[in-house]
C-alpha cells in the first residue's frame, strides 16, 4: 500500500509572525479606545502567478502593506485568502487565515507559496486567488481592506513552458468572511452596534453581522455571526465565541486502506479502510462510510486496479485533503477470457493514438540559433510527451540548438499514449533537427615560381602548383579541381560543379575557381606574371579565398 498526505496548510506561508487563529477578542479597554487602525499601500507583488512548473512565470506572491493605529498598539495583522477554480466561477472554497510578520516602521508583509498550494485545489485548470487583509489593534478594533469584496488575482496552471488560459477574474468576487470585534471598519470607517435591556433582541451584540432574527436573548453577546433564527432563552456572559475568521483547519487521518497485492482473475478483491476526523470520505469518486469495506470481483484479463481513498478534514473540501492508493495486480491464468472466471467483463478497449505531424526546420541550424517544433495528436488520451515531459495534444515549443564543433544531429521524441491507460499504446515519432557550425573565409596571397606548389588553406596539404615544363598551366594537386570562371559568377561552387578540370592554362587577370581536396570552395585571381627565355625564372603572383566549412 502506498500513502500520500497532502498538507494543505497556512503552513505554505512563511511567516515569523503572529498566529491568525487567535486574534483577541472583546478587551475591557473596548469603551475608550474606539477607531480601528489604518491600512495603507496594500500591494501584492503579481497580478498572475503559476503552478505545477516555474517554467511560465513567478510562482509565489507577495502581500505587503502599512498599518499604524492612534493607541500605537497592533496586536494582529493577517491575510485571509482562498483559491477558485474557473470552470466553477464563484464557488465557495475555504478561505485559508495566516498572519503578516512585522519587518519595521509599521510595514508588514509576507510571501504565499502559490506552486504549494494551488495544485491540490485547481487541479489543471487556471484560476483566482482571492484575498483580504485586516489589522487589529490592542482594544480589538479591526480595519479591512478591500471592504466587503476580495481583491482578486489570476492563478494560471503552467506545463513544459505553456500556461493555461487566464482565469476570469474581472467578475464581482465573493465577499469574504468579516472579522469580528467590538468595532470593525473598512477602509477606514468604523461602527460599534450595542442595545441594552430585554425584548426581542436584548443586550449588547458586539459581533459580526448577524442575518436573521435574534430573539429573547439578555445579557452580554460577543459571539462570532450568526445564520439563521436564534429563538432560545441565553443570559450570563458570553466572550468566548468565534472571532470571524477562519478556524484553523484540521486533516483526517486515514488509519488504514487495504486490499490483496494481486489475485487471479475473477477471484473476489476485498478494499478495507478506516478514516478518523473526516468530514466525508471517497473511494474512487463515491463518497462511502468513514470505516468500511468493498467487495468485488476482479476482471477476467491481465490489469492493474488502482484505487483511491480521499478524505476531507475540518473545511469539507481539497484545502484539508488527504489520499490514499492502493494498486491490485491481476493476472488472468488462462489468457484474456479466464476460462474458470466468474465475471464477463470485456477487455478494456484499445485505440492507438495518431500523430497526425511533428515538424521542425527544413534548413540545418546553426549552434545557438533558436528553431520551433510543432505538433498535433489526436486519440491520445493517456497523454502526449515530448521528451519524456507531459504536453498539450497540440502545441509548439521553441528550443535552441547546442554548441557544435563539427556537424551535428539532435534528435527529438514525441510519445502518445492511447487506452487502455494501465497499458497503453504508444506511438513515436522523431524529428531530427541538422545543426552544422557557420563556415569560415580563408583568404591569402601567393608567390608561386615553376615546379613550385602552394596550400589554398584548408590545411589538407598543397593545392596548386605551377607547370611550365609542358605548357603554361596552373595545376590542381592532391585532388584539387580547377575551372577558369569566364562569367565572373560569385558562385564558385557552381562553376565547378558544372565543368572542371585538373589544370588551366595561365592567363594575367584571370578568376579561377576550385575545390580543393578536402572539399572546400574558393576562388583566385592572378594578377601578375613574369616570363622570360629561362622558363625557370618564370613567377605569377594571385591572392585566394577559401571556403572552409566544418
């Protein structure tokens, strides 16, 4: 059995400061001392965070703002926030509660790990956090900011590079919970609500906002907001009730889950588990009792059976999440259709994905220059990888190509997996990608006499020579080709492949094209000759440029 915890916690945040959970409650100094503190340049460092990969952008985010009081005592500033997903636009996810450390001259601040955080509650898809901050002061007066709704910012899931579509984050948030105290304002306003005496609503109601009818009630209430209809005869005190904010949450403890390592198929699989401190609990996506047990019989072909158990904690919902997985292995001993079985289940179907192109440069790439893949697959529901990295069926990403002395190759991977998932199909498809180092001009000047010879500078050796023994020729050596360029093209290589020879005849102010033994194309050009009855003291002078490609 393996066993995974999530820890969904205020713990992501790292705070030196106060605890959020215990903010104070009514002081007896609640009558002298009534203006809440005041909250100023509320900042948060990003308006779109990411998760899953850092590839796409800043992952975490910063809160900071300056609070000062006319007491000069601050006994708690905090964030409260949650997180919403945006293909469920308003849906009421816990609000999470953490304090704001004091860093010096009444600024506070802090940093929420939003790639900790967001996974287990987003999933895959792109969404909002939403969040308020408050202060209270040494008599209980609290300051919000914003008033009744959250400020709300773009939290986008981030995969190998490519971000998800921005969440919807211009619509009217949801007003997040209000803390309670004796005076509890909003941008700077404040207000006490108190009565006194006995009747339908009697006493002093120092608390939250309250919807619905409070009634025969005396006495002192400093309790946290009430829903629904109060109709019960209280009296005496009451100063211990909840401060408004976001109880600290509390993870379920799966105990145990259990079931076979593998059986034969048809035999009966037994899962068995035991939740404590769960709000409700799952087994494959239906919710079941905390402490229970599922009977069944296992399929007649060669599978694996993985099982989850999640368990939900004090929020009743992903941000107090823990899991559990079981793997049941199943062998079927007389092939596919297990003769001795008890269940007809069919095979799993199986359907081979299609990778309808993977491209990339037609042209060779230079070492350091960038180039684009690009790619579509279709019935690839297991996933598509591209280097071993999950992506979208249908995507692009650029790359840059390696350093590279010489000619070189970068072969790519795309991967697509088609059901069944426990053993899918898999198709591949390469694309390789050419990377050649950019050539170099060698370029010189020479003085060649008879019977003498000379290297183009390629470094292969010598590459021309000068015969007058037999005629006034200029002779290619150690394989080196020779075509006089009448046209006067810039394009050495085609004259030579067009038409050469293994010598020319030596003309003053001619262009020669060759290719030397190495391979490497260049041009010369001879500007000067001298002749005389002694042939040995015969010389021509001509300068060279020589392509030199890796």
């Amino acid at each position: 059995m393996k066993k995974r915890r999530i820890l969904l916690s205020a713990g992501l945040f790292f705070l030196l400061g106060l605890s959020a959970c215990s903010l104070p409650g009514v002081g007896s100094n609640a009558s002298f001392d009534t203006t809440p503190p005041v909250i100023r340049n509320l900042t948060a460092s990003e308006q779109n965070v990411f998760y899953n990969d850092s590839s796409c952008g800043p992952t975490r985010l910063a809160i900071s703002m300056d609070v000062s009081d006319d007491s000069g005592s601050i006994s708690a500033v905090g964030l409260q926030y949650r997180y919403r997903a945006d293909d469920n636009f308003g849906a009421s996810l816990a609000w999470r509660n953490v304090s704001l450390p004091h860093v010096g001259n009444g600024h506070f601040a802090g940093e929420l790990d939003v790639a900790a955080e967001a996974g287990a509650v987003l999933g895959h898809v792109s969404g909002a956090l939403e969040y308020q901050v408050y202060a209270v002061d040494g008599a209980g007066n609290i300051q919000t900011m914003p008033a009744t709704t959250a400020e709300s910012l773009s939290v986008q899931y981030c995969n190998a590079g490519i971000a998800s579509k921005p969440a919807n984050t211009n619509s009217a948030p949801v007003a997040p919970p209000q803390p309670s105290s004796p005076n509890t304002s909003s941008n700077g306003g404040a207000s006490a609500q108190s009565s006194s005496g006995a009747g339908s609503s009697g006493g002093s109601n120092n608390g939250s906002p309250s919807n619905g009818n409070n009634s025969n009630s005396s006495g002192n209430n400093n309790s946290s907001p009430s829903n629904g209809n109060n109709n019960g005869n209280s009296s005496g005190n009451n100063n211990g009730g909840s401060s408004g904010l976001p109880p600290a949450m509390t993870l379920p403890d799966i105990r145990y889950f259990t079931g076979p390592a593998s059986v034969n198929a048809g035999e009966l699989i037994l899962l068995e588990w035991d939740v404590r401190d769960a709000c409700k609990v799952f087994l494959d996506g239906n919710e079941v009792n905390s402490s229970d047990s599922y009977l069944y019989t296992a399929p007649l072909y060669d599978t694996v059976d993985t099982h989850y158990l999640v368990a939900w904690g004090s929020t009743c919902d992903a941000s107090t999440e823990t899991t559990a997985q079981v793997d049941v292995q199943i062998w079927a001993s007389g092939g596919i259709f297990n003769p001795g079985g008890g269940s007809n289940n069919p095979p799993p179907t199986t359907v081979t994905p299609v990778i309808q192109f993977f491209t990339g440069p037609s042209d060779p790439v230079a070492p350091g220059d960038s180039y684009t893949l690009q790619w579509e697959v279709s019935d690839a529901a297991c996933g598509v990888f591209l280097e071993g990295v999950q992506v979208n069926p249908s995507g692009t990403k650029v790359y840059v190509a390696p350093a590279a002395t010489a000619p070189d190759t970068w072969t790519h991977n795309l991967d697509a997996k088609g059901e069944p998932c426990s053993n899918p199909t898999v198709v591949n498809k390469k694309f390789i990608v050419d990377i050649v180092p950019p050539s170099q001009i060698v370029s010189g000047f020479v003085s060649l006499y008879d019977q003498q010879s000379a290297d183009l500078g390629d470094g292969g050796g010598d590459d021309v020579s000068l015969d007058l023994s037999s005629g006034d020729y200029l002779v290619g050596t150690g394989g080196t080709l020779l075509a006089v360029d009448l046209g006067g093209t810039s394009d050495c290589k085609a004259v030579i492949n067009a038409s050469s020879t293994a010598r020319v005849t030596l003309t003053t102010n001619i262009k020669v094209c060759y290719k030397t033994g190495n391979g490497n194309y260049g041009d010369l050009y001879i500007y000067y000759d001298s002749r005389d009855d002694a042939k040995s003291d015969w010389w021509i002078e001509f300068a060279y440029d020589t392509e030199i490609t890796p």
